[in-house]
C-alpha cells in the first residue's frame, strides 16, 4: 500500500512538471508575435472606410524577418491592395493608406523561420446613409405608400429601424422590412398606406461586432412627415372664405359711405334754399309773376 501511494505521488509529481514546461514554452511562443489588437480576446482590428489602417505586429527577437498576408495570400499579390499599401520592416508595420469596404479580411504577420504566424481579424466600422432621393425630411400624403431604403457599408452590417419610440429589427404589422439587392438584412422599410400617425423620425442603425468595442453604432435620422388628404383643400377653402368675408366687408363700408354722403349733401342744400326766401318749385315762381 506505501508502494502504490509513492508512485502515485512521483506520477503526479512528474505530470505537474511536464505542464510547467509546456505552459512555460507557450509562453516563450504567444510572446513572440504581438499584435495591436483592439480586442485581444477576438484577436479584433477594426478601420473606418475612407481612412488609412495600420496593423503592427512586435518581434520580440531581433534579426527575425516578418511578413503579411491576407487571407493566406501574401499582401504583394493581392490585386485590391496593390499601389495603396506600404511595409515599415523596422518598425514591423503594414499600412494601407486608404481603405474599402473589401480590405476586410483575416491578416497574418508571420516569422517562417520559427514558423510562427499570428491572424488578426481586421473589420470594416458600419457606414449607413439613406438614398440621395430620401436625404433630409420627406414630405408624403395620408394613404401614399412610403418606402426608405437604408445602404450598410461594412462587414457584415445588422440593420435596426427606430422610429418614434418603437423598435423594429423585423416586419411587424404594417412595417416591412426586406433586404436589399445587396443582400442587407432589413434594409429596406416599406410602409403601404401611410396614416397621419405616422408622422416621426425614421433612423436606420447599423451594427457589427466591432460597434461592441467601439460602442458607437452607425446611424441616420429621417423626419417623415405627413399631411392630411384634404390637407390642399382646406387651404383653398380657407381662402375663399377670407375672399368672400374680406369683400363683405367692403360692400359694408361702401354702403355706410354712400349713405353719410347722400345725408350730407341734403343738409347742406336746406340753407341755401331759405337764404332766398324760396320754400316752393320753380312753377309757382312763374305763376306769381
């Protein structure tokens, strides 16, 4: 029995070291190759289009050569980066001056001598905009059908509208939401009979799995509004009836003049008439002469 428990006790003893060792020459090995991940648990990098992106990628020993390839091509052979990217081998960079949407991809940087290679996960922030017929606020009639259309750039975009108060990450009653020819999920937003109800801000958000480290979605606002179908005639009603009162009340005050003149002109003839002594017509006058 004191036997068994020895070997059991020199077996453990021998297995804990052989996991040191291991433990310790992994180590040696994720030390090697550093990366500048935005995220190191996803191994994640993240661009903005339009901008440049900069992947590093430290060698902690000297005298070793690194090279970069994406998505298992070396970097010189891709066709999409050629004359838009440049190699820094002392400072162990990778640049591409200025980025597209298809500069995503899995990026390696690589020692072959020692065979070691770390992949960095480069993604495209969501970019979103609406078309430019729909840029600003959009006026529409009660019963006309609206239709938004909300174009992701990205990798791999998620669209969610907002609108008023309410959330919509699928169609749901009168809301339809369809994807595009590009093949974004809920990017188009159809509503077929619009109600005066509906007057608010339509926002399409875009996400991916870089907005959870960023935390700043891609987003665009859009005021739809509304107007009544009898909203024109009851303007062009309501203009009539200012013609028709604004005459009335000129037909009122011309009466009013005509009648003081008429009153004034009789007044002032009765003086005249009895400043010459004359109270009858002109017959009698001939008469008594």
């Amino acid at each position: 029995m004191m036997m068994e428990c020895r070997r059991i006790s020199c077996y453990s003893t021998t297995l804990v070291a052989l996991l040191c060792l291991v433990t310790l020459v992994n180590a040696q090995d994720s030390d090697l190759l550093k990366p500048n991940y935005d995220d190191a648990s996803k191994r994640l990098k993240y661009f903005d289009i339009g901008k440049a992106l900069t992947l590093g990628c430290d060698v902690t020993q000297d005298g070793l050569e690194l090279s970069w390839s994406k998505d298992g091509t070396n970097v010189s052979e891709v066709e999409s980066l050629k004359g838009r990217f440049n190699l820094i081998p002392a400072e162990r960079k990778f640049i591409i001056t200025r980025t597209l949407e298809s500069d995503a991809g899995v990026y390696t940087c690589s020692v072959h001598k020692l065979n070691e290679s770390r992949n960095i996960n480069v993604v495209a922030n969501v970019l979103v905009k609406f078309e430019s017929t729909e840029v600003g606020k959009t006026n529409i009639v009660e019963g006309e059908k609206l239709s938004l259309h909300c174009i992701a750039y990205g990798s791999k975009p998620k669209i969610t509208w907002i609108i008023g108060n309410n959330t919509y990450n699928a169609s749901k009653d009168r809301i339809v939401l369809q994807e595009d020819d590009r093949g974004i999920e809920n990017a188009l937003l159809t509503i077929e009979s619009i109600t005066l109800d509906d007057y608010a801000e339509f926002t399409c958000e875009g996400r991916n799995n870089a907005t959870d480290i960023t935390g700043k979605p891609a987003m665009v606002t859009m005021t739809v509004r509304v107007r009544g179908k009898y909203a024109a005639l009851y303007v062009f009603v309501g203009i009539i009836a200012e013609v028709v009162v604004l005459c009335a009340i000129i037909l009122i005050c011309e009466k009013r003049r005509n009648k003081t003149e008429i009153e004034e002109s009789d007044t002032d003839q009765s003086p005249d008439q009895n400043k010459n002594g004359y109270n009858g017509n002109d017959s009698e006058l001939r008469q008594r002469k």
